[in-house]
C-alpha cells in the first residue's frame, strides 16, 4: 500500500478517530497528537493492512488503547488530580447557572461519565456505529454495551432533567 | 410524527434498544421545531449528538517515514563519500612512498651482491676522497715559504 492509498483508506474514518481521541482526551491538542500518532501506527504496519477485514476498527480500537494508555501515564504522573477536579467542579457549578448553551452542557455531562461509557455513547449515539463493531472494537460482548449504553444514556438523562426543572423552577 | 411513537421510542432509547434507524428517526424529530413540550429536556441531547458529528480532524497525517528514509540514505551515502576520501588518500601516500623508500636505501636480497656493491660504493667514495687531498697538498707550499721567510 502506498502513501495516498493509504489516505484514501485513513480518510473517511479519520474524523471519528479524532473524535473519539477528544472524547477521552478533551483536549483539542491532545486528540490531534493522539491521532497523528495512530495513523503514524498504523502507516507502519501498512504491509499488513489489506490482511485486515476492517481498517477503520482496528484504527478505533488502536486510538482507543492510545487514549486510555495517556489518560493512565497523565493520573500516574499527577497527584494533584484531586485537588484540581474539586476546583473543577466548583467552576462548573457556577457555569451551570450562568449557562444558556445546552449543547456545551450535554457534553460536559458525557464527559464526566466513566470512560467505558464515554465510548459508547461517542460511538453509538455520535458516530452511530452497530452494536455489532462496538462489540468489536472494545473486545465485549454486545449485551454488555447495551447495558453500559443505557446506564450512560439514563445518566445524561438524570442530570438534564435536573438541570431542565432547574431552568423552569 | 405521532407523538405516542416518539415517546415509545425515547423508552426504547433509554433502554439501549433503538437501532440506528430508530435513532435516526428520534434525531429528525428533534431538530424539528415543534417538539412537545414536555419532551423539551431531550433537545439539546440529540442536537449535540449532531453537532458533534460535524467536528473535523484537520492536522495534517505526518507520514513522515519516506523523509526519514531519504535522511539515513543521505547520512549512508555521505558516510561512503567520506570513507571513500580518507582510503584513496591513504592510498596514494602509500604508493608514492614505497617507490621512494625502495630507492633510497635500495634493499639487495643476496649477501654476496650486497658485500660487492658495499666495497664498490665503499672503494668509489675513498678514491674521490684521495683526489681531493692531492689538489689541496699545494696549500703546504704556503707553509714551507712562510717558514722561510720567518726563521725562528
């Protein structure tokens, strides 16, 4: 495989890489280095590729551990987390008042989910892939994700309900 | 729409059942603008669903490998050049050396030929040497005249 074979393979799923690297990672920066580097991966191992019946899963699931991989090296090296996610959140409350824009809320929900969640929703309800590759893509069984998938959702729920009465009372 | 299937449907969603089409459906509905009232809270879930679909990765694709190559090319083909400087001028000093050392000190492999050019060269440079004190014996002349005249 050459260079722009390579391109035209990596580019209708490279935006849902990236995507998903800011889901975990939030950081714009982050997700662009994070997904730089998966494609780098992945443009490595390019003999290999056409073995492969599905590029753009192995590519999730390679972003995925890459994410995961930082988040983990990110919590190890700093032990001021704690203090910093109280602080956060302070903010965040005093932003829940002030803010009209819904749409930044949502996403400051999704982002507060579990990780695992975090990448069912993004790949569900965001990119809309089947169960079928979630399944595949995170090595679980499709029934887990549903699971996972409707706590997530019945989460995001809960709390724009809250914040909805919240507006109106 | 009607409006009991939506509400089915949303029950469906929160369960994790909807398929993507179904999903699709709840979506179209609510980026409409006449969503019921009391479903209101939902909007903003699907709308940034949609939203955040729309976002882009636009850093370039470093496939910087083929650069990479090129520099160890470039950095091996240099290496080469340089090697390649040093041997032929280690080369060549030594090829003019050899010829040079050979005839200074010519080298004979046989005793007996080294013994009779050694006597050769030995018997030439004592003959010259003769010759020239013979021309320089006139010089006594001025000894033997300066006795005569200053008679001690």
């Amino acid at each position: 495989m050459n260079q722009n074979e390579f391109i035209k393979t990596v580019s209708p799923f490279k935006d849902k890489l990236f995507r998903l690297a800011k889901r975990l990672l939030v950081s714009t920066e982050e997700a662009e280095d994070a997904t730089q580097e998966v494609l780098v991966k992945l443009w490595t191992r390019n003999e290999t590729l056409s073995e492969l019946k599905s590029v753009e899963a192995m590519a999730m699931t390679m972003t995925k551990n890459y994410c995961l991989d930082q988040l983990k090296s990110k919590r190890a090296g700093n032990m001021t987390i704690v203090h910093n996610n109280y602080t956060d959140s302070q903010a965040s409350l005093q932003q829940k008042i002030e803010d009209v824009d819904s749409l930044n809320w949502v996403e400051k929900i999704i982002n507060d989910l579990p990780e695992q969640q975090k990448l069912i929703i993004q790949m569900r309800d965001i990119e809309q892939y089947e169960f079928e590759d979630i399944a595949k893509i995170l090595d679980m069984s499709e029934a887990t994700i549903r699971v996972a998938l409707s706590r997530a959702r019945k989460t995001i729920r809960e709390v724009m309900t809250k914040t909805h009465n919240y507006g109106i009372g | 729409m009607a409006l009991d299937r939506i509400e089915k449907l949303i029950d469906k969603y929160f369960e994790g059942e909807t398929s993507i089409a179904e999903e699709n459906e709840l979506k179209t509905y609510f980026s409409s603008l006449d969503v019921a009232q009391h479903l209101q809270q939902y909007k903003p879930v699907f709308g940034y669903f949609s939203q955040a679909k729309a976002e882009e990765f636009k850093a370039e694709i470093p496939l910087n490998t083929k650069k990479r190559n090129v520099a160890v090319w470039l950095s091996i083909a240099a290496s080469f050049v340089i090697m390649l400087g040093v041997g032929t001028f280690m080369y060549l000093n030594t090829i003019e050396e050899i010829p040079s050392t050979a005839t200074a000190y010519g080298t004979y492999d046989d005793p007996e030929k080294a013994l009779a050019e050694t006597e050769k060269a030995l018997a030439l440079v004592s003959e010259h040497l003769n010759t020239g004190i013979e021309s320089v014996s006139y010089i006594n002349e001025y000894q033997n005249s300066k006795n005569k005249i200053f008679k001690k």
